[in-house]
C-alpha cells in the first residue's frame, strides 16, 4: 500500500506551500504579540472607559470560529468596498493574504493578550513594590520587572498558541492561498490517496511544531538557569 | 447593511429559521463528535496509562498527530479516504462513480477522532490527579477492578477532568465550523449560502459569529454548572 515513489513525488509539490504557511504564521504572529501586550497592559488600567471595550474584543474573537472571522474580514468587509476605497484601505482587504494576515493576528492577539494578562497577575507584588522603592517610574518597573517576569511564566502556554496559529493558517487555503493544506487538498483531490498525503503535508506540520516546541524550550532553559535540571 | 436586517428576520424573505436550523445541527455535530471525543480519548488514554509499551506508542502517536496536525487536513484525511473506501467497496457491489459519504456521519467521525486526541490528555492528567489512597482503599474493601473505577475512580476523575473537558468542548464547537468545506449544511455553510444568494455577506457572517457566541457562552454555563456539582463536598483552600 505505501509506495515511495508517490511520497518522493508529492512531498516536493507540498514543499512548495510551505514558505507561505510560514510566512502567513511568522507575520500574524509578530503582529499579534505586540498587540497582545498591548492588549494586556491597557487592562492594567483600572479606567472601565479603555478596559471594558478590549473585555469585549477578546472574548468575540475567542468565542467564534477563526474561519467565520476570516471569512468576515475577507467577503464581509469586501461589502464596504467603496468606502474602504475611499479610507486608502482597499489594498488591503482585496488581497485573501492580507485578510487572512488580519484575521490571524487579531485571533492570536485575543488568546495571547489572556495568556500574557494572566502572567502579569502572577508576578508577585512585592517586586513591582520593591521597584518604586527604588525610585523607577511606572514605566521602568514594568520593562525592567513586570514584563520580563510575566514574558517567562507565559512562555509554555505562549508555545501552544503559536503551534494553534501554525495550525490555523491552513484555513488560508479556503480563501484561495494554497499554503500546505491548499496543496495536499489539491493532491488529494487529483490522487485520491488522502492517507499518503495526510502523512506527508501532516509531517511537514509536525515538524513545525517539533522545532517551535524545542525551540521555545532552548529559551526556557536559558531564561531560567537558576532552577536545576 | 442594517436596512437589510430584515433579511434575518423569521417573515417572508427572512432567513432566520434557516439559520437557527442550521445552528442545530451545528449544536447535533458537535455533541455528538464530542461524544464520539470521548469514547476515542477514553480508550486513547488507557492506552498511554497501560503498561503495554505498544499500547502507550499507539496512543501517544494518535495524540500527537491529531492534536500537531490542521484540523482541515484531518478532515479532508477522513472525507476523501472515507469516500475513496466506501466507493470500492461500492464496486464490488456493481456501482460505477464516486460514492459520498454522508456529511453528517463523516463529520461527527471526524470531529470525534480529533477531539478525542484531545480529550485523552485531559482523562490521562485527571486520572493521574486521583490520590492514590482511593486506589489502595478500593482493594481494601474488595472491590472488583470494574467497581473500583466505576464508584471510585470515574467519580473523583471527571471532577478533575470537568475543566479541561470544557475547554475541549469550546475547540470542538468552533472546529464544526470546518466541517461545512465538506458540504454539510450547519451554521457555517447556511451562512455562506446566504451570503450568496442575498450578497450580504457581512451580514450573514456577522449572524453567524453572534450565533456560535451565543451557543458557546450558553453551553459554557452548563461546564461550570458541573464543575460546580462534581466539586460539592470539595473544601476549596
């Protein structure tokens, strides 16, 4: 039933996908970092006025389907059309790679933003105490105290929203862009032999995943060499 | 846009029962692929707790791909595959053409194969938090193995599983989306037809979005109503 001639002729077509999976998940994933800290420090604030409308973002974008907000950016604001012209915007909700750019980054921004809030509440209070003592502004406390501790706690559940990213961009493939998924879909659909190219667009996946998984555990390491291993 | 808000109204013209329907058979498939979840991940996380070297490699190889892989690639794995066998066992049969498969079925299969290498982390960390002195006070009083896990074990455990279960169920609802690329019409593909024939596609979507919010948050209730039940007589410090 395996036969790898098949496997040697559909790995290099799926190949070809990938530098767009990854440059679809590498910019949304930039992106929606700094926006998720962004996110997670304006609700520091206790003004309900800034709080309450980035309660409302996170939970609709955690709450619904990725591909329904994709689809919402991509066909629904495609609507607006002459009004997006006259913003200057339209160059930008024309093309299927910025939607699904768009759509990636904020659904990352909304989990990351509760990933990185909940790292803050964790870091003890004496430290940020400790830091006014020492006479640093708010500002100061919170990049030289606050954010590098809250960064380190979040980084293993940070690793799982980025293996989520990877994973959601072959929704991309939906709005035309073939990325891996697109092209094993393609396959599948010439070939019929769904199994041999599930495991070979699947292993071009997990592989991903092993090297962000293995990398973010390198920086782990490095960022705690205090504790013993 | 709103003056065609009539346009998901329940009167003529109105598109609203057709798209309350279709976010029942949003809430059927996903239920039942759940369900489906938890019988895979029930069995997959015996497998990764049993002392059977091979059973454990099975099951964490099952975990590991299902949860790394695209939800997408999954189900185009189980809607092509699945067709593809179902047409040649058709031929035996004398049948010419492809054979579909029906879309219900495929995806609650689907969805339940990948939930349940969800759910099986989720049974495997809770079964792991049991204390073992209920394991050692079963054997005292003589329970069979069956009894022990059935009045012990399975109790204790779903009151440690019951938030991680609630998690997957979230996952589930918005991966049923997915399943409208196969042509089953739920919330997701209802909206996208539509979408098309009205060209509002921003009001359809946007529909669709309050709708699939409005099922997690109410089905998210009924999670901490049982987190709530399972936890009774539980000293919280």
């Amino acid at each position: 039933m395996i036969d790898p001639g098949f496997f040697l002729e559909i790995f290099p077509k799926l190949v070809a996908g990938l530098p767009l999976t990854l440059k679809l998940c590498g910019i949304s994933v930039l992106l929606g970092f700094v926006l998720a800290v962004v996110l997670a420090l304006a609700q520091q604030s206790e003004n309900a006025f800034f709080v309450w409308p980035i309660r409302a973002f996170v939970s609709v974008f955690r709450g619904t389907p990725l591909l329904v907000q994709i689809f919402l950016i991509y066909y629904g604001l495609g609507q607006f059309r002459p009004n997006l012209q006259a913003l200057g915007l339209w160059w930008l909700f024309r093309e299927p790679f910025w939607c699904a750019i768009i759509a990636l980054t904020l659904n990352t921004a909304a989990y990351s933003s509760e990933i990185l809030r909940g790292a803050i509440r964790n870091v003890p209070r004496g430290l940020p105490e400790a830091a006014s003592a020492l006479g640093l502004s708010r500002l100061l406390t919170l990049r030289l105290v606050v954010l590098p501790l809250a960064l380190r706690q979040a980084l293993p559940a940070y690793g799982n929203e980025i293996i989520l990213i990877v994973k959601g961009t072959s929704l991309a493939s939906i709005i035309t862009l073939t990325e891996v998924t697109g092209l094993a879909q393609e396959l599948i659909s010439q070939t019929y032999r769904a199994m041999e190219v599930f495991v070979a667009a699947g292993a071009i996946y997990l592989l991903i995943n092993f090297i962000i998984v293995r990398a973010l555990e390198l920086l782990e390491i490095k960022l705690t060499p205090y504790r013993k291993r | 846009m709103f003056e065609k808000i009539h346009l998901l109204g329940f009167g003529a013209g109105g598109w609203g029962a057709l798209l309350l329907e279709a976010a029942g058979i949003t809430l059927l498939l996903s239920a039942l692929g759940f369900a489906v979840g938890a019988v895979f991940g029930g069995v997959a996380a015996a497998g990764k707790l049993s002392s059977s070297k091979v059973s454990r490699v099975i099951a964490s190889t099952y975990g590991t791909v299902f949860r790394g892989v695209p939800d997408l690639l999954s189900i185009y794995l189980f809607y092509y595959g699945g067709s593809v066998a179902l047409t040649s066992i058709a031929r035996l049969f004398g049948a010419t053409g492809f054979v579909g498969l029906p879309t219900l079925a495929t995806g609650v299969v689907t969805i339940g194969f990948i939930s349940g290498a969800y759910q099986s982390e989720v049974y495997r960390g809770a079964y792991l938090a049991v204390d073992k002195g209920q394991f050692d006070a079963a054997k005292a009083l003589a329970l069979t193995r069956i009894q022990m896990l059935r009045l012990v074990i399975v109790p204790q455990l779903l009151r440690h599983a019951i938030p991680g279960l609630g998690n997957v169920w979230q996952l589930v609802l918005k991966d049923s989306a997915l399943i409208s690329v196969i042509g089953l019409v739920e919330l997701m593909r209802q909206a996208q037809i539509g979408a098309g024939s009205t060209r509002e596609p921003f009001l359809f979507y946007l529909a669709a979005a309050a709708l699939y919010y409005t099922i997690a948050a109410v089905t998210d209730l009924f999670f901490s109503r049982a987190e709530a039940n399972a936890s009774r007589g539980i000293v919280h410090r």
